[in-house]
C-alpha cells in the first residue's frame, strides 16, 4: 500500500488553492471631483436669492457673483461642500445648506436626443444614455464607446446592472452610441434601389428608341 508523506499532502494542498478560482475584486469609485463645466447646486434655507444651480468656470470658481471666490475644481466633493458652508457662514449665522455636485458629460451617435448633461454622480452609464432619449433603431447597445480620461472603454447596455453600463459616471465621460451596420439596410436595399433606378432609365431609353 503505498503511503502518502505529509510533505506531499502539503504540496497537494497548496497546489489545489494556487489553482483555485480567486473571488473578484470590486473596484472602487472614484471620488467624486468638479471640473470646469461641472455645475453645483446650492439650496440655502429661506434664501433663494443665494441658491440656485451654478455652473463650474473655467479657473475653478463658481460662476456666480456672490461664490466667485469659492474654488471648488480638483477637490473630493466633502471638501468643496465645506468650503460652500463656510464661506455662507460668514454672511448668515447657521445657515442651512444643502450642495450636490452635478457632472458634464457628452452623449453622441445613435441616440435621441445627443448632447452635453450635467447629472448626478450616482447616475450609472446606461441611466445617462436613457437621459439622452435612449439608443435609436440603429444603435449599436452592445458596443457603446466611453471615452474616459484618455482611455477607450466599451459598455453592453443589454446588462444595464453589470459591467461598466453599471459603472457611475464621471466628469469629462464622453458616451458614444455607435451604429449597427445592418448588411441589408446598409449595404444590399441601396444596390438594390441604385440596380431599379438604373433598369427603369434603361427602359425608358429603349423604348424612345
């Protein structure tokens, strides 16, 4: 009978977690910061003269009169609230104030209604294009582009709860919603239409002749 040293059930043992399938890491959110073109809502209890949803400008301020001197780009969002709840409390005593971070981004191709939005960051990929009207008929929702950072990403919007269409979106996130190519509609009804056009000029000429 042959025996099994201990050493050996040792090296079985490890062997077998080596190869085993290791659990998923999730990956983190990123924190949420404001870019220019960003905008931020401000609401301030009994004053709405000072509320009020304000753009991101170009060097970072609020785009507003009265929180020109806030700069709120390139900071987590708990800092840029801060600093909104401190520069209010130098004009009112306690106030009341709630501020919330919306981002830009840009959805093109193939949807409804294209253009730049500014929405809330716990707005996930696939909630951004139904914003945008959703896909058309001709939209590729398998292989939607996301240009983020420099990077080239690509989303299945039929598993709007997985992958990246699950992902929340970012500031600067351009979204392209790119076109089926259909071999029938794209390719073979236009041959088809150029072929009959073509028959019913040359019908026309033989029977002038």
């Amino acid at each position: 009978m042959r025996v099994v040293t201990p050493l050996l059930v040792v090296l079985a043992v490890l062997a077998s977690a080596a190869s085993a399938p290791r659990p998923a890491v999730a990956q983190q959110e990123a924190p949420v910061t404001l870019r220019p073109g960003d905008a931020v809502r401000i609401s301030v209890w009994q004053r709405p003269e000072i509320s009020g949803e304000f753009p991101v400008a170009a060097d970072g301020s609020i785009a507003s009169p009265f929180y020109m001197d806030v700069n709120v780009a390139g900071v987590p969002f708990e800092e840029v609230a801060d600093r909104v709840r401190s520069y209010i409390a130098v004009f009112e005593a306690e106030p009341r104030v709630l501020v919330e971070p919306l981002l830009q981004v840009s959805i093109a191709g193939e949807v409804l209604e294209p253009g730049l939005y500014t929405l809330r960051p716990e707005t996930t990929l696939a909630q951004a294009v139904m914003h945008a009207g959703g896909a058309t008929e001709r939209g590729h929702v398998t292989r939607v582009t996301v240009w983020r950072d420099g990077q080239e990403l690509i989303a299945d919007l039929t598993l709007p709860n997985a992958g990246l269409a699950a992902q929340r979106i970012r500031s600067g996130d351009q979204i392209v919603m790119p076109r089926q190519v259909s071999i029938l509609r794209d390719y073979i009804a236009p041959a088809a239409s150029v072929i009959g056009a073509a028959a019913a000029v040359t019908n026309i000429v033989l029977r002038r002749w």
